[in-house]
C-alpha cells in the first residue's frame, strides 16, 4: 500500500546551483580605517570549510567590523577575503550571497507581517511575477523535510517565537543556498533549551559539510559546546584563537580583555528587610492589547534582588511600564513601603524609588540633551525638600561632575549630547542618576545588554552593593546567568504571568527553562 | 406604478448614493491602500483630487472625450505622487507636512487653472442601466452605475490579489513592514514608495475624474467636501485590505448620501447637519479604531503615524 504513496511524483528539494555544500574563508591582513580610527588592523583568521568558528571580543573590538567587510558591507581599506582559496573579490553583500557567504544578523531581518513562507520567498534572488503558493508550498515543505528542524510555514512571523524566528533565519539562508554562515550573537534573544537545540543543529549541518560558521558570540558555554575553533579580536588585532579544545574559558576570557581587570563582583552580604514594593493582584492589557498580564502577587524586601526570568515578550516590558506608571492596570494595587504607588513623580521622590529601563538610551534619556542635563533629570527641580522654578545650573554641573567621575562614565565633557556616549557609558550614566542618594526600591530591566565584560561587572556590582545597603531591587532580564548571579530569589514569567520561584542559591535551570518556554 | 413608494425611497435612495458616491472614496482609498502597504502617508490626495477634478474636466471638454479627461486626471495625480514621494525620500523630510503642503497646492493650481472651465459643459462618462428589471424610477436611479465604480470595484479584488500573490505585492508590503529587511533582500525602499505613491496618486486623480465628470458631474471650486482627507481615514478604518476599502467606501458613500436621500422624501429640517454625516462617520470610526494601548493590528509598521 505504501507503493501508490512512493509511486506519486514527490516533491523534491533540489538545490539552487550557487550551493556547493560548505564553503572555507580567509581574511588574508585585513585592515580597515575609518579616517584616523583604526577599526580593524591586519587581522588574518582562517574558517575551514565545515567548520564552527567562534569570533570573540569585546564590543568595539571590531568583530563586527570585520563581518561586515566579509559580507561586502565595508571595502577593506588593505587586505584580502579569500573564499575556498580563491580572491573573494567581494564588491557589496548581493555580490557575497551570489558568492555563497551569508549572514544571521542580532536583530531579526524577516518581515514581521509576512508568513515564513513568504518570507523564504521574497528573499530568493528569482521571485516569479505572480507566485503560485500551491507549488511554492509544496517545494517549500520538500525542503523543510530534509533539515533538521522546522517551522510553521503559514503563520505571520510576528506570531512566532523568538526561537522559531531564528530558526527561520537560519533556514532562509540555507534556503538560499549559502554555504558559510556569519552568525552574529544569534542566541541572545533564545532561552538555553533554544539556543541549545538551535546551534546544536547548527553544529550538525557543519559537521555534514553542509555549512562553514562564523559566530559571534559572548558566551563561553556556547564556544565550548558548540565551537571547534576560534578568534580574539581585541582593539581591532587578532589577539589569539586555536582549537577550542585547548583552551580554557579564562584563557579567552584573558585574550579578550588584555591588560583590564574586570570589577570584583561584589559579596552578597547577609540581609534582612520589610516588604518594600508590592503587589496584589494586578492587571492590565498587554502590547498587543488581545493579551493579559495578570500579577496575582510580588513583593520584594529591603536588600534583597528578586530576578525574574522570561523570554522577551511575555510581559515583562509591560509589568515595567506598570511600575513606571506608562501602563494603566484595570485591577490590582500596588504599595512601596506600605502606601499606594501610582508612579506619580512626586511619590517616587517620596518614596524613593528609582528605574533603570531597557535601553536606557530611548526609554531613560533624552538623547539630544547634553549629559549633564540627562544626569538632572531627577533632581533639576528639587529644591530640598520644595520645588523651584529657575534652574541652578551650577548645582547641576556640579552633580553631574561628581556623578560621571564616580561612575567613570567616558565623555569628552558633561556638556556632550549623551547618544555621543557608547552604550556601556549610557549605562553608567543613567545608573548613576537613579541610585545618586537614599534608595528604596530600584527597577531594573536587561541592565547589561549588548555591553562588554567590563561594564557589565562594573554594573553588576553597583546594583549588588544598592542591594547590601538595604535598597530592594526588582530585576527583569532575559538573560538567565545574570539572574541567577544577582537575585536572591528568582521568579519565572510566561504569558503575562508569574509561574514559577524559587531561591536563586537552589535554582535548576532546565526546571527554569521550561516554566520560561511554557511547557511545564 | 406612480413611483409612490414612501420612506422606502430613503434606503433606495441611499443605496443609490452610496453607488454613486463612494466611487472618489474608493479610488483614493484603494490608491491610498498601496502607497501606505509601502510605509508612507500621502495626506495631500485631497489636492490631488480636486486638480483630477480639473484636470479631467478640461481635457474632456477640449477633446470632447470623457475618457481622454480621466486618463489626463490620472497622469495629473500621478506627477502629484511621484512628486510627493521624491520629496519623501530627502532625508529628514516628513511625509505628512509634504502632505499638506501638496494638498494645499493642487487645490490652489486647480482653482488657477480651472477658472476657465467652470462654464463650459464637459462630455459625460458613461453609465450602465443595472435597474432595467424594475418598473419603479426610483430603483431605476439608483442602479443606474457609472463604468468607474464597476471597474473600481474590480480594481479593488485585483489588488488583493497583487498584495497576496505577485512579486510586487509581495515586496511593497516587505517595504511597508520593514526598511531594514528590504535592504537586506536589496530591495531599495524609496524607489517601491515613490512608485507606490505615484500609483495612490494616478488613482486620486481618476477619483477626480469621477466628481466632474459623472457626479456631481461638473467643475468648480467646490467640487470636493473632503474626500480625500477621510479616504485616507478610511483606509485606516479597512485596516489596509482593499477589499474592506470597497465596503467601507460604500459605506461611507451611503453616509454622504443620507442628506439628499431625506431631502427627496420632503425631510428639511437638520439639513446641514445630514450633510455633515461622512464627517462626523470619520470622526465616529476613527475614535472607534483608537486604542489607548498597543499598534494598531495590521498597519504597516513603517508608517509614520503607527510608529
């Protein structure tokens, strides 16, 4: 019976010409200037084909740099890319992806209203006039059946998760017939289970001669895992790589950053408080406006970090912008220090409580004003315990000097526009703003992404030592390892709600990682 | 039959109506639905309608061909969207000032133009008599639908059908929903939405055409009360699809007609404010779309006014 299945004509995938399984590339003394800046200086890394290469470095360390002159966004100022031993001759990135070079960027590329499919489609070099989805489908699920992994093909992108999109991005450029891949922190937005099953089918492709990897990448657990081989870059040189198996993550972690000695983590010392924030049963409508998120209760004590854990986008954002006062609740109270809260300005000075948002930037600053302002914002109007009405400049001046020295925020000046600043030193400033004085409650969201080693250290261990004075600190990370390293007690939100806690000193984080993808 | 059919005259009639209203809502609509798929706003199709109007007038009574007036509208508006879009794609240039300041000008450059034209009689575009199986007047006028509205109305099925299933429609609403993404697939998003707004403008302008030369049939300076601008609001209320842009555009069509309509059973009193029903119809089903909290679902997320 199964003969008349065979004997109807199967669809099959066949492979655009341009696919010659894995292809090998070699920067040959790459150099790249920017005027006076030196971005890139003679770096000479090698990708065998079939390979899983992990590119390291700090930010600003030119990895970034150094892909984009691969894919032919920049024209390397001196130096060669070969590919598969051949001058690459790379003139801009349609010429890279006709070469068979492709590339995963940290931020999603698919059109968030079409379908997977659609997205596949539009993304080929031979788009027909009028596309015939009956056939087009059909291909397509030929085509999903000999990968490793799949996704919904009908369904609108904005509706899949953050790990189905990066599947599909990983997918569309198989699709497309590449055959080295530059993955650019792609597990940044995946829990560990995603980011596992993502690069361990990554990893297989390579290992089929399917596909050479280039991955950018922050994290060692990955490099170990995943990687066969990798490279420092460290102020634009080529600092060191190898076989990933003989070295240790302390090794890369001291090619990286050189002669810097990264802040001491902070102890975390014995404490014990009263309730600072809390919350009772608190409810409102979320991005979309068709969800809930629903709060049935949280508090957090003085001196302690309650982290809670989550994949981007199951209310994290919104129970924020509750806290900050930007989004109304229909049910529910909150209470700092035992009176109500409705993030009016003149209760969070009362009450002491501060916000350090995501992307501090868009959601903290007002970028165009000078870094002094920025750092008044909270106090430009405080006259003790009044309000005034004219400003006092040299007050203001005279705080944000202290404040940038204290928190050794890098700026030309304190009259510089503060998106001059790099994201590290954005950081440091905005931080330094909300924990300058007495600090009840301080809330925080994905303090450290996108920041280097350094100033992730450095900020990790202000918010530890606000803690061991006796501030109450609510965390929201997408990052798992910097909630377990911080909080004392760690809470899971999925769909809009708490689902799961537990001691941060007790945590298992595939238990975690389950609660946080729904499936428990 | 004497024709007496009491207030059932009002629906007819604004049956009818809507028909023969909605066709300007649908083109600008229907042009509107394209160049916002592709991430801009053209507030100024309202100008653009009115020097259609002109345009279409004008070069019907010089040629003597009702036809050749709306092909003349429909270049007019397409000049008027290329220019839009051109100056859109400046950098730092806001696509709803430019916007204005088109409307403000094809309404100043038509009433320039057109003063000439406001006495001669311009030949008519053709209707079809769809009433034919009715003894009744009434029905007989009401059914009685202009060429345009027919061929809007399949314009209005073809574009979905582009949006869904052709190359094009695949990579306007890949423009309209991301500019990072279109670069990325080396589409080249000012060029898709200078195209894109020329064609929303070549279709206002055959709007236009409709007013002078069909209903209410001839040119002068106030032949528009707005239709472009709450052709732009409806496009929001049809949440971009242009099949919702056919029934939306009659129904705002009815709500235009509910004045007359009234007035022909002998209903005077509140005249002015039946007149004002498309408005306050804008002014109803934009605060219904509104949402204190979250995107509006289904618009592009290039547009302006949904960032």
């Amino acid at each position: 019976m199964n003969m008349a299945a065979m004997a109807e004509p199967a669809a099959t995938y066949t492979k655009p010409d341009s696919a010659k399984g894995a292809i090998g590339i070699e920067t040959v003394g790459m150099t790249m200037r920017f005027g006076s800046f030196t971005a890139l200086d003679n770096v000479s890394i090698q990708v065998k084909p079939g390979s899983f290469h992990a590119l390291l470095g700090e930010n600003g360390a030119g990895k970034s740099t150094l892909v984009k002159c691969i894919m032919g966004f920049y024209h390397a100022t001196s130096g060669n890319l070969l590919i598969d031993g051949f001058d690459g001759d790379v003139r801009d990135p349609r010429d890279a992806h006709a070469k068979g070079l492709g590339m995963v960027y940290q931020h999603f590329t698919l059109v968030p209203a079409l379908t997977a499919a659609e997205n596949l489609v539009i993304s080929r070099a031979d788009v027909p006039a009028v596309v015939n989805w009956d056939s087009e489908l059909k291909d397509l699920r030929a085509f999903m059946d000999a990968m490793p992994f799949r996704v919904p093909l009908t369904e609108p992108v904005h509706r899949l998760a953050a790990g189905e999109k990066q599947k599909l991005e990983i997918l569309k450029q198989l699709y497309l017939g590449r055959g080295f891949l530059i993955l650019d922190e792609p597990t940044s937005v995946l829990t560990p289970d995603e980011a596992d099953e993502v690069l361990g089918h990554v990893r297989k492709l390579c290992e089929a001669g399917e596909l050479s990897v280039l991955m950018i990448t922050h994290k060692f657990r990955e490099v170990t895992n995943y990687a066969d081989e990798f490279s420092v870059l460290r102020r634009g040189k080529h600092v060191g790589g190898g076989k990933v198996s003989e070295w240790g993550h302390s090794d890369m972690a001291a090619m990286m950053m050189g002669d810097a000695k990264p802040a001491e983590p902070a102890s975390r010392i014995e404490t014990s408080g009263a309730p600072v924030l809390e919350l009772e049963g608190v409810r409102a409508r979320d991005r979309s406006g068709l969800g809930e998120i629903s709060i049935a209760s949280l508090s957090v004590r003085s001196g302690e970090i309650v982290g809670i854990a989550g994949i981007s986008g199951n209310g994290q954002m919104e129970l924020m912008e509750i806290l900050t006062g930007q989004r109304p609740t229909s049910a529910g109270t909150i209470k700092v220090n035992g009176s109500p809260y409705h993030a009016t300005r003149a209760e969070s000075r009362r009450l002491k409580v501060r916000y350090l948002p995501e992307e501090p930037l868009h959601n903290a600053c007002a970028p165009r004003m000078t870094v002094a302002e920025n750092i008044a914002f909270r106090s430009f109007e405080a006259n003790g315990a009044d309000t005034r009405f004219w400003l006092a400049p040299g007050e203001m001046r005279r705080r944000a000097e202290h404040l940038v020295a204290d928190y050794k925020v890098k700026t030309t000046s304190i009259e510089s526009p503060i998106t001059a600043l790099s994201g590290g030193n954005v950081q440091r400033a905005v931080l330094a703003r909300e924990l300058d004085g007495e600090v009840d409650l301080l809330v925080i969201s994905n303090p450290c992404f996108g920041l280097d080693f350094t100033a992730v250290a450095e900020i990790r261990a202000r918010i530890m030592s606000a803690r061991n004075t006796g501030t109450a600190v609510l965390l929201m990370s997408e990052d798992l390892d910097e909630i377990l390293e911080l909080s004392d007690r760690v809470l899971v939100m999925s769909e809009g709600a708490l689902v799961y806690k537990c001691i941060a000193a007790q945590a298992d984080i595939p238990t975690i990682g389950q609660h946080m993808g729904g499936h428990a | 039959m004497n024709g007496d059919i009491g207030l059932w005259a009002v629906p007819i009639a604004m049956l009818g109506g809507a028909i023969r209203v909605s066709t300007p809502f649908l083109f600008v609509s229907l042009g509107e639905v394209i160049t916002e798929r592709s991430g801009r706003i053209n507030l100024g199709l309202e100008g653009t309608l009115v020097f259609g109007a002109m345009a279409g007038y004008a070069l019907a009574y010089m040629t003597g061909s009702a036809w050749i007036g709306v092909l003349a509208a429909a270049l007019a508006g397409a000049v008027f969207g290329l220019v839009h879009g051109l100056l859109c794609s400046l950098p730092k240039v806001n696509d709803i000032a430019i916007g204005i300041a088109l409307m403000l000008l094809g309404t100043g450059l038509a009433f320039f133009f057109g003063k000439p034209f406001i006495q001669p009689v311009a030949p008519d575009l053709p209707a079809i008599n769809l009433g034919w199986w009715s003894d009744l007047p009434q029905v007989q006028a009401a059914l009685r639908v202009n060429v345009l509205f027919i061929f809007g109305a399949v314009l209005a099925v073809g574009l979905a059908w582009m949006l869904k299933r052709t190359r094009i429609g695949l990579t306007l609403r890949v423009v309209g929903d991301s500019s990072d993404a279109a670069r990325a697939l080396g589409i080249q998003p000012a060029r898709v939405r200078i195209l894109a707004t020329a064609f929303g403008g070549a279709l206002a302008g055959i709007g236009g055409a409709y007013l002078s030369l069909f209903y209410p049939g001839s040119w002068n300076e106030g032949i528009s009360s707005g239709q472009g601008l709450i052709a732009v609001a409806l496009v929001i209320f049809a949440r971009w699809s242009p099949i919702n842009c056919f029934f939306a555009a009659l129904l705002f069509g009815a709500a235009g007609a509910l004045g007359p309509a009234l007035q022909s059973v002998g209903v005077t009193t509140g005249y002015y404010l039946f007149y004002a029903a498309p408005f306050v119809l804008t002014l109803a089903v934009l605060i219904l779309s509104s949402s204190k909290s979250g995107a509006l679902t289904g618009a592009p997320r290039e547009l302006s006014i949904t960032k």
